[in-house]
C-alpha cells in the first residue's frame, strides 16, 4: 500500500537490526509492514476530509504505492512523523520476533 522502501528503510534504522543476516531481517520486516501499514492508513484515513478519501480510494484500487504515497505526502504533511512513530510503537513487538 504503501512506499516498502521508505517503511522498510525507516524500520531498520529504528529498530537498529541493519546487522542481522538480510534474509532474517527481510522476513521480519515484511512480517512488521502489515502491521504497521494497517496503522498508519487509520491514522492517515482519520485525518483526510471525505472530498480526499473519495480520490485516495482509486489509487488503493490500482494498488500503484508511489501514486498512494505521493498522494498522501500532499495531503497529510506530517506523515513521514506519523509512520515512524508506528515503527517506534512497535518496536516491542518487533525485537520480540526478532530474539525469537
């Protein structure tokens, strides 16, 4: 849904698991992107006017994740804050997958 690159960039860096072996940390990092995805997009949702959900929807439809992160970067300024705080509230989770 949206850009993985940038949730997938922002997730390592926080967590700090850029030394685990890639494959585990590819595998953990898909694992958190639902998650935390799911989050984000309530959050964003709740802060878009009706007007603006109606042309987001479209874009969800067609499933393209730079025309939906594109949008919603305009729409919603603080969104690179509102997808790390996600990352930052699961991190307990997170290392817990991790260490397991």
């Amino acid at each position: 849904m949206f850009d993985e690159k940038f949730i997938e960039d922002n997730l390592a860096k926080v967590l700090g698991i850029s030394h685990i072996p890639e494959n585990r940390k590819k595998a953990v990092i898909e694992a958190m992107q639902k998650h935390i995805q799911s989050q984000v997009a309530v959050k964003v949702m709740s802060q878009l006017n009706m007007k603006d959900k109606m042309k987001l929807m479209p874009l969800m439809i067609k499933r393209n994740p730079e025309e939906i992160m594109k949008f919603m970067m305009e729409k919603v300024p603080g969104l690179p804050d509102i997808i790390q705080n996600e990352i930052k509230n699961f991190r307990p989770q997170a290392l817990q997958i991790i260490n397991s």
